[in-house]
C-alpha cells in the first residue's frame, strides 16, 4: 500500500511539471491574439498568431511566424531576401527634432508642378534593385536622389515625400497589445470601472451587450480574484466573444461565469439531489464554476489575416454560475453593477438587477443617449431605490503632437454616451 502511494505521489508531481506554465505577458506567444498596426495607424489588424498565419500588405502575403515570441512593442519591417520578401525585426530610430529648422525655411511649394516627369527612377528599375535584394530604404534613398524637385520642397513636404515611399516601398509593421473600443470610447470604458469600484476580489454583476468588451475589461481588473457574473433576461446569453482578445490565462477565464436575471432573483432553494447534477464545482476560495474550459476554433476579425494548415484553439469565456454561486449570490449580493445594453431600455433592466445588488453597492449604467438614462434616474428617485445619482458625460480629445504642427485631431470620435451612476440603498 505505502509503495502505491509513493508512486501515485511521484505521478503526481509529474503530472504537474508536465502542466504547460502561463505565457510570459509581455511576449506575443503562439495562439495568442494580437493587434497589428500597419504603417503608423493606417491599418489595424486583430489576429490570432500561429506558424500558418500570413498577413496581406499590399498584393503580398507575409508569415507571421517572424511575430511569436517578440516582445509587444517591436517594429517589423518588410525586407527582400534569397526566398523573397519577409517580415524583419528592426529598432526603431530617434529622429532628431527640426523644430528649428522649420521656423527659418522659405522654401515653399509653389513654383512645382506636378507632371509625373519629376522622378528620373523607372519602375523597371526599382523592381531591378528589389531582385539584386535592395533594402527598402536604399530604394527610398535612390528616389530621393532621383527626384528633380525634392531639394525644393518645404522641409514639411519633404518629410510627407518620404513618408509616402516608405508605405510602399518599406511598410512597417508594429506589434500592439489588442484592445477594443466597439460601441465604447476607451474613457467611457474607464468611467465604468471607476464609478462601479471595480477592484479585486469583487463579485461584479455585468449586463453586456457589447461582445464582451465590459466584462473582458472587469475580468482583467479583477485578476483572476472574485468573479464576474454576466447576466442576461431569457434564455440565451449574449456573446462575449471579444473576451477572446485579451489573452487570459484560465485562472482569470474561470472566473467569468453567466447566469440569467431568472436564476438569480429566483427564490428557489436548491436540494441536494440537484446539486449533484450540477456542471460545475462546488463554492470556494478557488473555484464556483465548470472545471473543464471549453475550447472553439480561433478566429481571425479582419480578412487580411489567413490561417494556413494549423488551427490554434482558445479557451471560451463564459462558463455557467454554479447553483451554489447563485445561492451565495442571492444570500450576500454582488458588490457592484455595470450595465452597457445600449439597445435595451435602462430602466426595464435596472428594475429587475438592482436588488441583487447588496445595499451600498455602486452601480454604472452606460447608454448612447441621455433621455433614457434621464428617466431611469427619475423612477430611481421616485422609488427611494438609490442615491448619490448623477449622469455623466465623458469628454476626449486626442491631439498630433508634431514640431510646429501640434493640434487636435482632424477625425476623432466626438461622442462618447452618457454615464448614469448612484450607490443602491434598502427601500424598507
């Protein structure tokens, strides 16, 4: 018997060592998602990297295999070798400052004409130097040199000319952590979590009708501590498939769980006999949902990403609140409410989650228009359900910070909703 255990406890500790260890965060690792930024912000690719995955710039397709392993932040640059063009790893270069220069050059645009017949380059030569293996700036640098009315642009212009050929001829690649802003502004996003107090070991309650952007944003504020429950009116839950995006590790995705507003406002004792039949396990200090992950086909949110022969899987969020988690919950109340359902009527929804709300929790409500927000806070008042009641709206403003050209953004989002928030008190 005692030999039997000894082995059992040495195929244990093996099985463990075995367990494959949570990717590195700052890495990009083999089937994680990522964001591809093309060019400075000219395209944005979300894509889920795998020795298969190529990404089309321009009429060519690139591996992406180059990416796994680099740390989030690097820049890639297109270059030509032996087997033809291929994604490279560069450090980017400090350019020094021509603030100065600026203000003393009369230089101006005027006197050029623009009659295709500036560049002495020929396109059969610059496809010559890309096959004897020429880097893209060497051929930028070629066009510079070529180019009859480059010497009298302004330094402006000049900086816009070379900018212009190193898209086509030199595109650049950067490695960016996902992030999401569908249907919400990234300072709509941070309102929510601050005025709902979103912090760790909180049991936050989530209304979510936004592809799981809220709930991915509580999750990874929460850390992998306390849970946070999506609920929903009916039958079918809406989709949290952007949780996805955020590379969580299973600790964290455990800890995001589903549960519609029946199941927990419900006043229904559970037996035994019926937690016994259950999927899931039982309420602790580690786990209150499925055990086992369930995993789906990893997909790719733009076109211009294509996966070739390996499909890398992903563990799907989402996971069904236990009875007994439901019973805590409906015994304790959960410490916080966020609701971001822009299609649906505020107050038809925080009527029906606001009691399971534990009293002095604060709550978040996030709509597109005021009005609806306005008479949710009306009836709120009227029914003595909450105070400290105020609505909010986010204001942004995103700025080019250049030399001598700093200045707020031609195109910005100049609308970010509206934020009702209070803290929910006892009626009796």
């Amino acid at each position: 018997m005692e030999k039997n255990k000894d082995q059992a406890v040495i195929m244990s500790e093996n099985n463990n060592n075995n367990k494959a260890q949570d990717p590195n965060p700052r890495f990009a690792s083999e089937g994680c998602s990522v964001l591809l930024d093309v060019n400075d912000g000219d395209r944005l690719v979300f894509a889920r990297l795998s020795g298969g995955a190529v990404l089309k710039i321009g009429n060519k397709n690139y591996s992406l295999k180059p990416l796994i392993g680099a740390p989030f932040g690097s820049l890639f640059q297109v270059e030509t070798g032996e087997d033809g063009s291929f994604l490279s790893r560069i450090l980017p270069v400090k350019k020094e400052s021509s603030s100065n220069n600026v203000i003393d050059d009369a230089r101006d645009n005027r006197e050029l004409i623009d009659n295709n017949e500036a560049q002495n380059l020929t396109g059969e030569e610059i496809e010559a130097m890309r096959r004897e293996g020429a880097k893209g700036d060497e051929i930028i640098e070629a066009l510079i040199a070529n180019s009859k009315t480059f010497d009298q642009k302004f330094q402006l212009s000049q900086e816009k000319y070379k900018l212009k050929k190193q898209k086509k001829y030199a595109p650049k690649l950067l490695l960016r952590r996902p992030f999401a802003r569908r249907f919400l502004r990234v300072d709509a996003l941070s309102l929510l979590l601050t005025m709902a107090n979103v912090t760790a070991y909180s049991d936050v309650l989530v209304v979510d009708m936004v592809g799981g952007l809220v709930t991915g944003a509580v999750a990874e504020r929460l850390g992998g501590t306390g849970y946070v429950c999506n609920t929903y009116k009916g039958n079918s839950p809406p989709s949290v498939e952007m949780v996805r995006m955020f590379n969580f590790t299973d600790k964290v995705i455990e800890r995001i769980v589903q549960s519609s507003i029946n199941e927990l406002s419900s006043a229904k004792t559970v037996s035994p006999e019926e937690n016994n039949h259950q999927e899931g396990v039982h309420p602790s200090t580690s786990d209150m949902v499925e055990g086992t992950p369930v995993t789906a086909e990893a997909r790719v949110v733009v076109d211009d990403v294509v996966l070739e022969s390996k499909i890398v899987k992903a563990p799907k969020a989402g996971a069904k609140a236990s009875k007994e988690a439901i019973e805590m919950w409906k015994e304790n109340g959960f410490s916080s409410l966020i609701m971001a359902a822009q299609d649906q009527d505020p107050w038809a929804l925080a009527k029906d989650v606001l009691p399971l709300l534990s009293y002095s929790a604060p709550f978040a409500i996030y709509h597109q228009y005021l009005q609806p927000l306005a008479t949710c806070m009306h009836n709120l008042q009227q029914g003595k359900m909450a105070i400290n009641l105020q609505i909010t709206e986010p204001w942004l403003r995103e700025y080019q910070v250049l030399p001598s050209r700093t200045h707020p953004h031609m195109q910005m989002s100049s609308f970010g909703g509206y934020v009702l928030s209070g803290i929910r008190i006892s009626t009796t």
